[in-house]
C-alpha cells in the first residue's frame, strides 16, 4: 500500500503554481480577508475553493447550501461553478463578515444565485427543512462553529437528497483530533463526529487529507 506523502511548504508551494487558476476577484478577496483576525484561518484556502467549485460541477449541483459564509470565499467558488438558474443558499450568524462579501460577489456576477441568511445556523436548516423539505438541496458545505457539526451534519443529512453531496471542512481540526489533551468543545464535536461517520451506513464517505481535512458524503 502506497503511503500518504509529506506535504512540505516546497510541495505546496509547486501544487499551488502547477494547479491553481485564480484571478484578481479571488486575490483581493484574500487579501482583504487576512487583514482580518483570524482571516486567514477562517478562510478556505484557495486550493480547497477550487476543489469547492469542481466538486459543484462533477456532482452537477443546482441546489447548494453553505452553512459558515464568512467574507464569502467558498460562497464564491461554489457559486460560479453552479449550472444556469443554479442558486446557492448561504447561513451566517452575523451580517458582520458577508457584508464584506458582497461586493466581491457583485463583481463575480454572481450576487444574484446567492442567498443569505443571518441567524443561528441551526434555526436556519430547521427554517430551510420546514419551507423546502427533505432531500430539497443537492450539495452542502459545514464550515461553521465546530460544536454543532454534529447537529449540522444531521440537518444536512435530511436536507440533502439521496446522491447529493455533503462536505465537512476541518475534520482534522489542526491536528487537535488526535490530541489527547484537547478536550475543549469543538474538538471534542469534530473527533466525535467523525467517529461515527465511518459507520454511518446512511453515506459513503472520504476523508481527504487536504488543507484541515475535507470529508466528502455521499447521501445513499
Ligand atoms: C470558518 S468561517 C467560514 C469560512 C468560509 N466558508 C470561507 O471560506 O470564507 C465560519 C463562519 O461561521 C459563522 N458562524 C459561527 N457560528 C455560527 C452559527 N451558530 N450559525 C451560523 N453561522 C455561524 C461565523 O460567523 C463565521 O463567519
């Protein structure tokens, strides 16, 4: 069995030159994000938000929902990859950082498949399950406060349909996963969470040891 191969800065570095396609929309939104505290942290990085818009393309996805907008990068990503008539639906529990987003999605020509709603995350997928139904969306993305991904993955679980796609950023949580001595509450939900993922026989999933780990769901 081949192993996984050490990523060193030099490596990351040749990926970033050899496969990343990225225009000035992209760059000063970056910027401007790691002006920010914690911006660049909180932000997915641009490699992950390629993969985003692909995995929208490959799965041909129509009905998107991102729960953790932020400054809207993967937003972005995600919504330029939809098909025509597409729409993306967008949760953050403050108007603070999407306020920044906006222009940018503007500028992309995108503004208009996008929708956001501000409060907690948990009231908006319960909101989205009353208006829309289950199975009504066909790709979700959780990114947002780690101590509720287990209640956000159960959400999307409903929300998705049967051969939709459900994406989980930072299942590796910085390495804290398999930290013995982090027990604080987010880690604690992303190292549960993803102990009862490989047995959930609702999904087929990898993990994918890219940026803080991206685990990929397919809804059975
Ligand atoms: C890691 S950031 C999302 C990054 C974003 N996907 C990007 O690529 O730029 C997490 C976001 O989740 C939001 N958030 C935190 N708790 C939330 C909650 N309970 N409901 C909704 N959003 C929440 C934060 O305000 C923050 O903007």
């Amino acid at each position: 069995m081949a192993n996984q191969l050490d990523s060193t800065p030099g490596l990351l570095g040749y990926v970033r030159d050899v496969s990343l396609r990225d225009d000035e929309i992209l760059r000063e939104l970056r910027r401007e994000t790691a002006d920010l505290p914690g911006g660049v942290a909180m932000q997915v990085m641009a490699e992950e938000g390629q993969l985003l818009g692909m995995l929208v393309q490959l799965t041909g996805a129509a009905q998107v929902l991102e729960i953790g907008t932020f400054t809207g990068y993967s937003t972005l990503c995600m919504a330029r990859a939809l098909p025509v008539g597409g729409r993306l639906v967008t949760c953050d529990i403050t108007h603070r950082w999407p306020a920044i987003a906006a222009p940018y999605w503007r500028r992309a020509e995108v503004a208009d498949r996008i929708e956001l709603r501000v409060g907690d995350a948990v009231d908006t997928l319960a909101a989205l399950s009353a208006e829309r139904g289950p199975g009504s969306f066909d790709l979700a993305f959780i990114d947002a406060d780690k101590a509720n991904y287990p209640t956000y993955y159960e959400l999307c679980v409903d929300l998705v349909r049967p051969g939709g796609l459900i994406i989980i950023d930072n299942t590796l949580f910085f390495g804290r996963v398999i930290d013995p001595a982090a027990q604080d509450a987010d880690t604690v939900a992303v190292r549960e969470l993803n102990a009862t993922l490989c047995d959930d026989e609702r999904v087929d999933l990898s993990l994918l040891v890219m940026a803080d780990g991206i685990t990929l769901l397919r809804k059975r």
